[in-house]
C-alpha cells in the first residue's frame, strides 16, 4: 500500500513529492525545505536536516520517512529506522537521480515517468558546446569544493564543465593549490555557503585569469524534479561566456 503519511528530510526530494501530486499525503518536512513554499506554512518542521527532532516525527506517527546518506546524519537515520519505516536515497550519478525518483514514486503510488522523461529531453536539447575548466566552492573557511564521486560534478559536465578538481567527495584547498588548478571559471554556489559578491571579487584577486560568477545551487546539487529546469538555466549560464 502506498505511504500515507510522509516525512521528508530532503528539500530536493520534498520538491520531488509535490510535483509527483502529492500534498495531504505529506505531513513533515525539514526547516530548510523550501520548495514548494505554500508547505512551509501547513506542514509541520521537523528540524533541520543534519538535527531531527526525534520526538517531533513520533507526534506526527510517519509510515514513510525519505532521507538520504550525505544530506542527513546516520545518528539520526539509525536512530528513527529503529521505529519507522526510512527509505535513504544516494544520489552521486545522474542515473542515480533517475532511480532515486522512480523508487519515491513507487512508495507513494506515483509516477515519475513524465519527470524523468522531461529532465532527459531538456539535457539533450542543450547539444555539443565548448567546454570549460572549471571549480565548483561550497563552502569558505576554508575554501571547499565540489570534487568527483559528487552529483555537483556530474551536473557541472551537463553544463559545459569540466572539472579540474580530481579528488573525491568535497576537499578543502588552500589558495595556492586553486592557483595550481588554474581553472577558467570558478563557480560560487548559493548553498550551503552564501558567497556574495564580496567572495566574487575575493576570488578575482586571487584568480585573475579566471571567470568569477555566483550560481544558483539547486540547480547544481538539487536531484530531483528541480532537474527539469537545470538545463535552461545552463543554457543562460553558458550564453555569458560561450
């Protein structure tokens, strides 16, 4: 039987049970899913998603808890598959994002065919293009990036970018070893970390030959249905320097 009553500890994937039809169905989510707007204010906030707050989810009795490995804590996932039923999502491939949709589709009586399907025509429909070396930060103090084995990696080839970061996961560089990486365009995430324009003008010291410009990070790291509106956005994002 289809879950009835849902918690999300996702924001990209809470975006993903909205725009699957899902509403009533869905009665928790976390401070930092803000997409759609309209359930901030009538479904209930079960913390943030590295600190549930346990005792809010047993008030809200879940027969479905969405979660992933990287976004949420394993304390916290351990802690709540002792009770509920937690299906924990690991998006690292683009593939991965397809499979990760299908199966929350499958656990809520949806279907997530038309989703995938606009997501894979719109990433075709950006064609051949000359790419760029690139660095992908999320975070400052110390300076953090995106590297590969990441879904930020696999979206940054869908845009147009290479990445010139080899190590796995999110290393921490200092400035010398971003000047040895010499990219040609360095990418200021909106999320985690707020880089400002402030930041874009720090790194322009420190990296003149290179193009500084702030992104939308949902665009980048969100793995779900916000994917069908990546595409265009990289289609805006590469006609600035293409």
């Amino acid at each position: 039987m289809p879950a009835r009553r849902i918690i999300s500890l996702v924001p990209s994937q809470t975006e993903l049970l909205y725009d699957l039809g899902l509403d009533k169905e869905v009665v928790g989510i976390t401070k930092f899913c803000v997409h759609p707007e309209s359930w901030r204010d009538t479904k209930t906030i079960v913390g943030g998603t590295k600190n549930v707050k346990l005792e809010v989810v047993d008030s809200l009795k879940p027969d479905l808890i969405i979660a992933n490995k990287e976004e949420n804590t394993r304390e916290d996932v351990e802690a709540l598959m002792r009770k509920y039923e937690v299906w924990v999502s690991d998006v690292k491939k683009i593939d991965d994002a397809y499979d990760m949709m299908t199966t929350i589709a499958k656990l809520t009586g949806r279907d997530a065919s038309k989703v995938i399907a606009d997501v894979r025509r719109s990433f075709l429909e950006l064609g051949s293009f000359e790419r760029k070396r690139a660095v992908y930060l999320i975070w400052k103090k110390p300076w953090m990036v995106a590297g590969a084995d990441t879904f930020i990696n696999e979206m940054m080839k869908v845009a147009g970018f290479d990445n010139v970061v080899v190590e796995d996961r999110y290393p921490a560089l200092s400035a010398d070893e971003m000047r040895v990486l010499n990219p040609e365009v360095v990418l200021l995430s909106s999320e985690p970390y707020p880089f400002k324009d402030q930041h874009v003008d720090e790194l322009r010291r420190m990296l003149p030959a290179a193009k500084v410009m702030l992104v939308d990070g949902e665009m980048f790291s969100w793995y779900g249905s916000r994917m069908m509106k990546s595409a265009g956005y990289f289609k805006e994002l590469r006609a600035t320097f293409f």
